[in-house]
C-alpha cells in the first residue's frame, strides 16, 4: 500500500472525521475505500461501453428486411378517427 497526501478544506477534514467515526473506520480507510468503489464502477462502466460497441446485432436488427418494412409504412397520426367508424 502507498500514502496519499491530500488538501480539503478544513469544514470537509470535520466532516469525514465524524462520517470515519460514525461508520467505524478511519477517514484514509474511507477515502480508499471511495476510490476503489470508483475505480470498480469506472471500469464496470468501460466494460459494458466495449460490449455495446462491439455488439452488432442492434445494426443486423435495424437493416433486417422486416425492420426496413416497418420502418417504410407511414405512422397514422394521433387521434384521428378510423376508417368506417361513423364518426
């Protein structure tokens, strides 16, 4: 492990004191556990970004035949009545 210096602002320092006291721990096992949990979800985050970018089935859906279809056919405007109801 390796120490880390930081500068807060004094109001922040009193802060995470009594947040470290409150939870049972000390502010610099606080702090490393903040910056694991945001290294995790960083690297989560990357993960899912590289399998959505390399995940080709979203284009293969939307150049199908069928979607080419659907996507051909005029969308009916809202609240018009339909064809045949007497209205």
């Amino acid at each position: 492990m390796k120490n880390l210096t930081i500068t807060v602002e004094d109001s922040v320092l009193e802060w995470a004191r009594v947040e470290a006291a409150r939870r049972g721990t000390s502010v610099s096992r606080m702090v490393g556990d903040f910056m694991a949990e945001m290294q995790q979800r960083e690297d989560a985050y990357e993960r899912a970004y590289l399998a959505w970018r390399t995940d080709e089935r979203g284009w293969k859906i939307q150049n199908a035949p069928e979607a080419r279809a659907r996507s051909a056919m005029p969308a009916r405007a809202g609240g018009l009545a339909e064809a045949g109801s007497g209205e």
